[in-house]
C-alpha cells in the first residue's frame, strides 16, 4: 500500500505512517540520544509519535519528495513502550543490582 493512501483511509498502516479510526494519526520519526564520551556521537532510535491530523496531511503530502526541511517543529505525543518501564521494573536499577 503506498503511503499516499494514508490520507485517504479510515485505518492504515505503513513502515512510516498509522492511523486509526480516522482521527488518531502516528508517524514513525527518529529521536537522537547522545551517547556520553562520543564527541557528540548519538544513538538513533525509531519512535512512534502522534501528530495532528493538519501536520500528518503535510508530512504524508511531502513525505516521498523530500523537501521536509522547513515543516517543523511540530508537537506529539511519544507513542512506543517505555524499556525502562517493562514489567514495572526500572532497568537501570535491575542492571546495577
């Protein structure tokens, strides 16, 4: 299915793109973590995050071509599981145990 459709489906579902009854809308984007003693090195993560439905119409329209540069920022929720939060266990703590 081609991510064009995602502006024309009540439910989609794409590697980028997800929406739900036709009124929650995700885009799967990048956050950098910097990796300490890098030299500014970052670790790249890919997230789910929402985006209101004008941003999400944008960015599918643009999306193949591109020309991205001057679209944000824009606000989302982050929308992935939290590791730190499996099993209501904090990692770092079970780690150094």
């Amino acid at each position: 299915m081609e991510n064009g459709n995602a502006t024309a489906s009540s439910h989609f579902l794409s590697e980028d793109f997800c929406v739900l009854e036709g009124q929650h809308y995700f885009v799967r984007c990048i956050l950098p973590i910097p990796i300490l003693g890098s030299g500014g090195l970052h670790f790249a993560y890919g997230v789910w995050s929402t985006l209101s439905e004008k941003n999400f119409r944008r960015y599918v329209e643009t999306f193949d071509t591109g020309n991205q540069g001057g679209l944000g920022p824009w606000f989302g929720w982050f929308s992935n599981q939290q590791l730190y939060a499996l099993n209501g266990h904090d990692i770092r703590k079970d780690l150094l145990e």
